[in-house]
DNA sequence: CTTACCGCCTGTCGGC
DNA sequence: TGCCGACAGGCGGTAA
C-alpha cells in the first residue's frame, strides 16, 4: 500500500526524531522479510549516529556515520517512532533504538518489506538499475517517449516498470493515466509525444498532490502507529468499477493487466 | 534485449 | 452469526 507519497510522508515524519541521533541498540524480532535481515544490521548500526534521511523510489534510506540502512515498506509496512519501552505488537519486528529514548520502530504485518546494511548505497544490487525520480528533474515526456520506443508492453505496466521510473504504484498509475487521457492497454511504443508529455505532467501531478495530503495530516509521527498521512487522495478511478467518471459521468471500467487491477473510462481515455 | 509469470505473506472480504 | 477460501499487491527472480 505505501506509494511513493506515503513513502515520503513517513520519511519525513520521522526525520526530526532520528537525525542527529546516536543509535543505542538494535532489537529484531523477526528477521523474516521479504529477505532475511543480514546480521550487518544488528552489527553495524548500534554505535553509529544518524546523520540523514533520504527516499530514493520507496526506499527509504537512513544514513549513518558508519553506513546506510535501506528499508522498504513493502505492501503493509510502516515506520513510527515510539518510547523506547513500548511494548511491542506481534508485527512489529524491528526497533532502532536511539539515545533520545525514543526509538524508530518497523511494522509490516506481510512482510513484503525489507531492510538492508550498505556501505556504498549508490551501486547497491536494490538500487542500482533504477530509473529517474519521477519528481526529478531528468524525468519529463521526453524521456518516456524515448524508452518506449519499440515496446509493445501496455502504457500502464510500462510506468509501473522501475526500470523506466520509479515509485509509480497501481493505484497512481491508474489516476495519472486517468488524468492524462491515455486507455492504459495503449502499447507503449505507439503513443506519441505530445501525449506522453501530458503523461509525464499527470504522474508528477498525482504524486505531488498525494504528497500534499500526507503532508497536511502530518501531525505526529510520534506514537502514531504510522497510520498518520495514509491514503489521503481523493481518487478518480482507483477502486471505482461501475462508479460514475469524474469527466464524463459514464460507469468506469476495471480489467487486469500483468495480474494487477486497473481502473479506467471507456469514453474519456483512448 | 523484451515480455510473462511466479511467489513471498496475512488482513479483508464475499459466499455460504 | 460464523467459518473458510480467495484474493490483493511490490517487486526481484526466473524462464522463454
């Protein structure tokens, strides 16, 4: 579920607690992820000082004065920051403790989520082959009409390919094409310029606008189970089959693409 | 190179 | 009302 605007939420709700701070200790409860949490994290991180917080796609990146942690929420995941002695629930599985007394705590209930040890975060294997920010600056129509050339794969999965671009999930795929006009099923390859440079417009459009809401509901990262700034968009098309089009009035349609769900108008995208 | 599909998990939801 | 099976979904791995 986390999005690349939820990502950023979550980023930047925890970043007050922890920058700056040294870490005391390192508790896992189950190391059981989407891989095993590498002994690296239980070696490295306790003694070092948290010197920053970056996002890079859904990863967040918690950088130290020894190395970097690299944690992804997966679908189900969450971070909040907790006193140091709350009593942990069965899906919390990692805390990094910090001398504050406070501590950064990990919830992902799938365990589709992931943390991992880096010294040298830029060629690590996870991020390495990973397309442009889509809020960035080397990501324009431009660029997307460049890398589709030749490719038949559908509109919506060509997107959703971190390859091309990152942090595009299921649900804004469907609104930014939703919003740019395009029918997902649209071969890649065979959509022009123009149209592609109202994609690109649409996808920083949708994100931006989903990071401003999770921004307004930033309240308090502190104690919050990590709820705070969860799905606060106002959506035209995601889970909407049958509802009325936001445009058009007419019922929405709902097809599956590459196994996953994609919610679109009929009358409004071609 | 591209494209298609698998499977890891558990909370939620629909059907009976 | 209660139980149970089906399913969603990010994303790297593998096969074709």
């Amino acid at each position: 579920m986390p999005e690349l605007p939820e990502v950023e939420t979550s980023r930047r709700g925890i970043e007050p607690y922890v920058v700056d701070q040294a870490i005391a200790a390192v508790t896992i409860r189950e190391r059981r992820l989407r891989w095993p949490v590498s002994l690296d994290i239980d070696e490295r991180l306790p003694g070092a000082t948290i010197t920053s917080v970056d996002r890079r796609a859904k990863y967040l990146l918690i950088n130290t004065t020894d190395g970097t942690a690299i944690l992804h929420l997966g679908m189900s995941g969450s971070v909040f920051i907790v006193d140091r002695n709350t009593p942990a629930g069965v899906h919390d599985h990692v805390d990094i403790e910090l001398e504050s007394g406070h501590a950064l705590r990990l919830r992902d209930p799938r365990r589709f989520g992931s943390l991992h040890w880096s010294d040298d975060v830029r060629n690590h294997w996870l991020l390495k082959h990973l397309g442009p920010e889509p809020l960035g600056d080397d990501f324009d129509g431009r660029y997307l009409w460049d890398r589709s050339r030749g490719r038949r794969v559908a509109v919506k999965q060509f997107i959703m390919n971190a390859n091309i671009v990152v942090g595009v999930g299921n649900i804004y795929a469907s609104e930014s094409l939703f919003l740019a006009g395009i029918n997902p099923k649209c071969a890649a390859g065979r959509i022009a310029l123009p149209r592609y440079e109202r994609l690109a417009e649409a996808i920083h459009e949708v994100l931006q606008r989903a990071i401003r809401a999770g921004g307004t509901t930033l309240r308090d990262y502190y104690g919050s189970g990590g709820e705070s700034g969860w799905f606060q968009q106002e959506l035209d098309v995601y889970g909407r089959e049958d509802e009325p089009c936001h445009r058009c009035d007419r019922p929405l349609t709902a097809i599956v693409q590459g196994q996953r769900a994609t919610y679109y108008c009929k009358r409004c995208q071609t």
